[in-house]
C-alpha cells in the first residue's frame, strides 16, 4: 500500500533510491542536476550511485533502521533494481511516498506472475508452464514441448538463471542444475528482432512513450541497441499499446520498460518487464531531448514529463568487464567524433560485468552502425 498521491515535488525535495548499480547512480546524476538532494541505500561501500549521492547508507535492503532513515530523509523513493525485497518497499511505503508501487515491482520480480500480469492486459506470450518443483515437470512439458527455455522464476538476468531444453530428459537435468527452484518452462520462438518499449508515466496519468530500441544480445547480455528500431512500424505500435495498457492498468508511477519479440511471421510478443529505467533506454542519455533518468525524476516528483523526441539515429554500446585488460584503449573510442561515454565508476571487473556504455551519434542510421563497428574494433572486441 502507498501513502496517497503527494503534492508536486519541487528541486530542493530529497529522492530515495533503493540500489545503488549504474541505473541509481545515472537516476542520482539526472536528479543532482535538476537540484534535488539523493540519499541511496546500498550495502556496497563502492556502490556506483553511492559514490555520487549526498547520502550513502550503506546497509543491506532489509535492514530496518537504515529504511526508518530512509524513510526520514527522503520526500520519495524509488528503485533501481527489482530485487529489493517487497517487505522493504512496504516499509518504506508507510513512511514515505514510494514509486512505483511495491505491488508492481513484486509482480516483475516473478516472471510467472510477470507473464500472468501481461496475460490480464491483453499481451500474447510464448507458450509457457509453471513449474514450481521437479513434481511438475512432465506435466510443463506436456504442455510446452520443444524446444524450449527452462528460466527461474526469480533472480534471472542477462541470460542467468536459464537453459536450453530439447527434449523431457534435457528438461530434468536443466531444473537439477537450475537448484531445483520455481521456474517457467517457455516456448522457445523463432525470433526475428528483439525489441523494447520504454515510457513514462505521472501519478496524474499523463504518459509519454520513447522511441522502440532494437536490441541485439550477445551470450544473453544487451549487447547493442538501435534507434530507430529496424522493425515494420505496426509491430511498434502493437507492443505500444500492450505497454500502455499495462501501465495504465496498474495505474503505474515511473519509468516502465517492456521487452518484446517480433517473430518471424510478424507476430508481436510480450517477454518480460523492467519497473525502472532500462538499458535498452540508455540511447536516451544523448540521442533524446529528455534522458529516461530526468524522466524517471520527473515521474517520481509529479512533474510535466519531458520531451521524448529523439535528436539523432543512435546505437549504444554496452561495455563488458572483459574489456579492462587492465583498461579499454579510450583515445582509440574518443577520438571520433559523434562518440559519448558513460562509464558507472566500477573498480571490479569481471567478464560480463556492465561497467558502461557508449553512444553512437551520425546523422543517418546506416553512419551510427558504422561507427560502432569501427570503434568496436578499435577497443578491440572480436
Ligand atoms: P533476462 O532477464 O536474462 O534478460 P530474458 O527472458 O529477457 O531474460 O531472456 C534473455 C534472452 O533470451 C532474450 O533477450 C532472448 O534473446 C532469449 N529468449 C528469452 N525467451 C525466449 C523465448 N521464449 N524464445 C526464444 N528466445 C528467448
Ligand atoms: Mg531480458
């Protein structure tokens, strides 16, 4: 339950944010800038956001005298990452203005109850089945078949947490190595391009949509995303309007983003939902008149939100721990013209670590693909 709607909340308001990744720390830049004061909760003393808050309690997300302060100091709070724990969220609700809502950020932290929710407001899905213990299996599988994806549940991301399956036998090793736990067997679909919808909108229902991202993965993680995106813009159009209905069938509050699949026969799919900024959305940052952090910022305040509008094509590059080999060569990446960095002050590399991104800026799409060839190549990327 949240506290009723507040009034406006001008710059000079203290934002919360739960989570300190990359996502918090680009929200408490966006928020810093328009002059709001920002306290993060993240129990990692480097925490990204942290690093750039006023206020870093650094404590883990349940602890209750660290969200009784939060919940002092903040005017609002929201969230970066879906993992926080509901019973947090709930806390914090009761003290502060939370968006958006502890019940929807639950809903996404569950992709069966992410895949039901999309169902009530009319999205299609892949095929899929619950699979709460190893008792159901043949059961799922009866109903799914081959091929398919075995995904947990919870906890899932850039492709974690998943496996293949090809056949019953396949099925019961992949639950085995996935621990056993809750997950949802899918249909595993023939997909043409992958792409996302991004949107804000206000308590008072005003809703503004970004232009689609096409996204490219690459071993399950965000690898490039495209704007604007290579997909018939009826698809566009479709996943719009599954998005919209969710939001405003939630009565959402922030920033929303929802993964799509356009299939081969043209067919449009719901995948799954991100209750905050994305990085599909971080072409944003250069490419649009309004970045989806200010957005989520003028969301959370009750502000008029921004203007969408993209400026110029774009394509985002995201930048991978196994780059720092001890660092990317950046005078390789700087020095051409069109190019802008964001890097989320992360001292530990690992391969597959996000730990930033660059934007590709020309005046035709055809020129922003090449520049993230070449200068991919310059970074050296095989
Ligand atoms: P994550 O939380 O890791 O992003 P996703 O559900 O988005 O999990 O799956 C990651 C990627 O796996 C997707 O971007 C897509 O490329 C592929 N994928 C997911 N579900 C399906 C499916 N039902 N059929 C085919 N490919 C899929
Ligand atoms: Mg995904």
């Amino acid at each position: 339950m949240t506290l009723s709607r507040p009034r406006v909340l001008l710059p000079g308001a203290t934002l919360g944010v739960v989570g300190g990744g990359q996502l918090g720390r680009m929200f408490a830049l966006a928020a810093r800038v328009m002059g709001y004061r920002v306290v993060v909760l993240d129990p990692d003393p480097a925490s990204p956001a942290g690093q750039v808050a006023e206020v870093h309690l650094r404590a883990p997300y349940d602890d209750a005298v660290a969200l009784m302060r939060m919940g002092e100091l903040c005017d609002a709070v929201t969230t970066e990452f879906e993992n926080v724990p509901a019973a947090s969220l709930a806390m914090l609700a009761r003290r502060t203005h939370v968006a958006p809502a502890p019940q929807i950020v639950e809903t996404a932290q569950d992709r069966l109850h992410e895949k039901r929710l999309a169902e009530r407001y009319g999205c299609a899905t892949a095929p899929y089945a619950n699979v709460e213990d190893a008792g159901e299996l043949v059961h799922a599988f009866s109903v799914v078949g081959a091929p398919a994806l075995l995904k947990t549940r919870r906890l899932g991301y850039d492709g974690k947490g998943q496996a293949r399956v090809e056949d019953l036998d396949g099925l019961v090793a992949a639950h085995a190595a996935l621990g056993g736990v809750p997950c949802v067997l899918e249909g595993r679909l023939p997909i043409a391009r992958e792409f996302s919808v991004l949107l804000a909108r206000t308590a008072s229902g005003e809703i503004a949509f970004y232009p689609v991202a096409e996204n490219l993965h690459r071993a399950g993680i965000l690898d490039l995303s495209i704007v604007p995106a290579r997909i018939p813009e009826p698809a566009a159009q479709a996943a719009r309007d599954m998005a919209r209905r969710i939001a405003e069938g939630v009565d959402y509050q922030g920033v929303l983003a929802v993964e799509f699949f356009l299939l081969d026969d043209g067919r449009v799919v719901f995948n799954e939902m991100a209750p905050r900024p994305h990085n599909s959305g971080h072409y944003t940052l250069d490419a649009c008149v309004t970045s989806q952090f200010e957005q989520q910022v003028r969301a959370l305040c009750g502000l008029p939100l921004g203007d969408t509008r993209l400026l110029t094509p774009v394509v985002m590059v995201n930048l991978l721990g196994e780059l720092w080999t001890p660092q990317p060569r950046w005078e390789a990446l700087l020095g051409h013209a069109g190019v802008k960095l964001h890097l989320y002050g992360k001292t530990q590399a690992r391969p597959g670590r996000k730990m930033g991104h660059y934007n590709c800026l020309a005046p035709t799409l055809e020129d922003a693909l090449a520049l993230a060839q070449t200068t991919r190549r310059a970074l050296g990327v095989v």
